[in-house]
C-alpha cells in the first residue's frame, strides 16, 4: 500500500482500494469520483467529521441519504446498529480514548457505513484501532471485503477494551494485597471512587456493543463473508467477559470501601471504648481527690503526719478494687 499524508481534501484520512487479498492502495479526493471498482476490490473512505469539507462531501458528494447524513453527523451517539434499505447498514462503535491527556473511559465514537462494496467511516478524535486495521492493509495481511473492515475495527476497538480492563483489574488487586499485608495501610478514597467511575463509564458503552455484535452474529448480510458470523459472535462473548470483570471490578471496590469504612468504625468504637474504661477508671479517684483537696475545716486525716500516706493507699485500694470489678465484668 502507498503511504501519503497529503490526498488532496481536508478532513478525508484515508482513501483505500482493497484489493482483496489483504492490501491496499491508497487513492486521492480527485480520483474518487471517477473511480471505477473492479471484482473483488472494495473502497474505505475514513473521514473526520469535525471539517466542514468532509461534512459537504458526505451531504453532497458520497450519494447517501439525508437521514443517513444527519445520523452519522448527530453531534452526540451512543452504540448502535442500524439497518437500511438495499442491505445497507449504520454501525456506530465507541473505542478507548488514548490520546495525549485524555480519560481512557471518555470513549471515543466510530461512526461508519457500510455495503457490499463501499465503507465510510468517520470519527471525530483520532482512534487508534483505526491505524491497526491500516497497518494490517500495509501489511498486506488486512480485510479483504467491506464486511472485513467492520470487522477488524470491532476487533481492533475490543482490543484496547481488553488492555484497559486489565489495568484496572491489576490496580486493584494492587490495592487489595497492600490493604491484607499492611494493617495500617489506608487506600484513599478518591482513587477507589475513581476505578468504580471507570468501570461504570465503560460499562455505559460496553453493554450496548455487546448488545450489536449480538445482532450481527444472528442477522447476517447477504455481503457477509461465510464466517464473519462466528467472529462477530467471538467479539460478543469477549465483551461478554469484560462486562463481567467490569461488574465485578465495581462490587471489589464497593467491597473494598466498606472493609475501610468498617475498619474505621471499629477503630472508633475502640478508642471511645478505651476512653469510656479511662473515665470510668479515674471517676473515683478523682472524686476523693476532689474532696479531700476542698479548703474546709474537718478533712480526715489533715492533723495526721501520715494522713496522706493513708489517703494515697485509700485512693490506691479503690483503683485495685476498680481493676478488679472490670476485670471480672470482662470490660478489660
């Protein structure tokens, strides 16, 4: 495949000829209108859909619809499939957004149509998954069909869905041996709040892909190849699994609040209980200091050279007394 960085239209990616067998060619905006496809070749035209340009070539130029142009152009979208006459269809994806100072679950959308012989892609961020598919045309080890294309960015998106699950699986299961190895350790808050946010958001998007490849896997297109079908039920069970560790990276953290929450309230009630033993310890003590320390006339033992041995050995008989009523009502 030739690589260009300059195809002659602002907002038009990638122009690619598939040649049916795994590689591409990659042609100009001019040439597109004239261009003529030969037995098997199919044509991928991947745009970005925040130029203008690209947003007039596709109401003026690409002969689809309106309605599939205001679909495919709707400022906001969520994970769908949507059948259209002739065995078209509109396939929206959402990918693991990787770019510079991005939050990995602020999903990235793939907005693409497809027929038989013609995919039209557009995103409104770059996307990673799209430049795996592209070094597999380079390659020459690529999709051979239109229907092989939806396919490897399906695969390539499930992709990056997997290497994020096992971050956030691996930063838990960090959190949780530091918490069994180290009594005082205390996992702050905010990054456990975090990981559920995380795993909630994915979740968002996740269950209704799972939900389309589904439908692919049981609706297939005249144009499908023989086995897209178990592909597409492969990538259903993948998200399938992930889902599953994504609920499951929820109810750790859930559980991992409230082991801390419970740790401190036990940590609490023991030191107001130890607290309440010190009071009730010293109470008596300092009720005869109390009252022998008042400046009254008549205090025992004030004429006596030992009165405050006594006093001393009084006071210490009633804390022996004391430790020994807390020791037989088992309150130390």
């Amino acid at each position: 495949m030739t690589v260009s960085d300059e195809i002659g239209h602002a907002g038009l990616l990638h122009a690619l000829v598939l040649d049916g067998q795994g590689g591409a060619r990659q042609i100009a905006y001019a040439d597109i209108p004239s261009l003529q496809l030969t037995e098997p070749e199919s044509l991928w035209l991947h745009w970005d859909r925040s130029q203008a340009q690209a947003q007039a070539w596709l109401r003026k130029q690409s002969g689809l619809s309106e309605f599939v142009c205001d679909v495919l152009l709707e400022e906001n979208t969520r994970p769908r499939l949507l059948a259209l006459p002739e065995n078209e269809l509109l396939l929206f994806l959402r990918g693991v957004n990787l770019n510079p100072d991005a939050e990995p679950e602020d999903m990235v959308s793939l907005r693409v149509f497809a027929d038989a012989r013609r995919v039209i892609s557009l995103r409104l961020r770059p996307l990673r998954s799209t430049e795996v598919v592209l070094q597999q045309l380079k390659a020459g080890v690529g999709p051979k069909t239109s229907s092989e294309i939806l396919l490897g960015l399906a695969d390539a998106l499930t992709d990056r869905v997997d290497d994020l699950v096992a971050v956030l699986t691996e930063k838990l299961d960090e959190e949780e041996e530091r918490i069994e190895t180290d009594e005082r350790y205390t996992p702050l808050q905010d990054k456990m709040l975090y990981l559920r946010r995380q795993a909630a958001s994915l979740r968002r998007f996740l269950l209704p892909q799972r939900d389309i490849y589904a439908q692919l896997t049981r609706n297939r297109l005249p144009w499908f190849v023989d086995d897209d079908t178990d592909y597409w039920n492969e990538l259903n069970n993948r998200l399938i699994r992930y889902l599953e560790e994504l609920d499951l990276v929820r109810e750790r953290v859930n559980l991992v609040l409230e082991a801390e929450e419970r740790r401190m309230r036990e940590r609490m009630n023991r030191t107001m209980y130890l607290l309440g033993i010190i009071t009730g310890f010293f109470l008596p003590m300092s009720f005869l200091t109390g009252l022998l320390g008042i400046n009254v006339g008549g205090i025992p033992g004030s004429e006596n050279p030992y009165g405050f041995a006594v006093a001393t050995a009084v006071i210490m008989a009633v804390a022996g007394f004391q430790w020994w009523i807390f020791r037989r009502l088992k309150w130390v």
